[in-house]
C-alpha cells in the first residue's frame, strides 16, 4: 500500500515537504500466485467527502474485501472498512 499527498489541481503526486493540501491517493497492489498483478487507487481528503451535504447523486466506498476459493474448498472473504482519512505513511 502507498499513500501519497496529492496537488488537487492535477492530481498529481506532491514532495512530502510541499504544501499540505489534506487530499491523498491511496494505492493497493495485489499480485497472484500467477503472477498477475492488479491495482486500485482512491483519492481520500482531510475534509471527508461522507462528512460534507451530498446535493447530487453520489457513491461513497466504504468498505473493501474480497473472496478467495482454491478449488473446491469452502470460499474465505475479508475486508476492511475505509476511514474517512488517509495516513502519511
């Protein structure tokens, strides 16, 4: 996992010494026992955006898991719920 500061006008990654904006991309790579490595990225902020009024239509990700089966064994699921700030690491 990493999570990097991020400038909110072209979300990109900032220094850590630069200018703290409070918005934040968290990123997750998983590999597989093949080989195949697959990403996820979220932008968190320092204001919450579940903390804020909605006045549109909006999906908020608030928890993240999945489910493993090898083969014919009984499914295992884990996951985890997101708070609503993202740490330095």
């Amino acid at each position: 996992m990493l999570v990097e500061k991020i400038n909110p006008s072209g979300y990109i990654a900032i220094s850590s010494n630069a200018n703290d904006t409070g918005l934040r991309a968290v990123t997750v790579t998983v590999t597989s026992p093949t080989g195949k490595t697959t990403t996820a990225q979220v932008y968190r902020s320092n204001v919450g955006g579940t903390q804020q009024p909605i006045s549109t239509d909006a999906t908020f990700v608030t928890w993240v898991g999945c489910t493993l089966k090898l083969g014919t064994n009984t499914p295992s699921t884990t996951g985890v719920s997101l708070s609503n700030h993202a740490e330095d690491q």
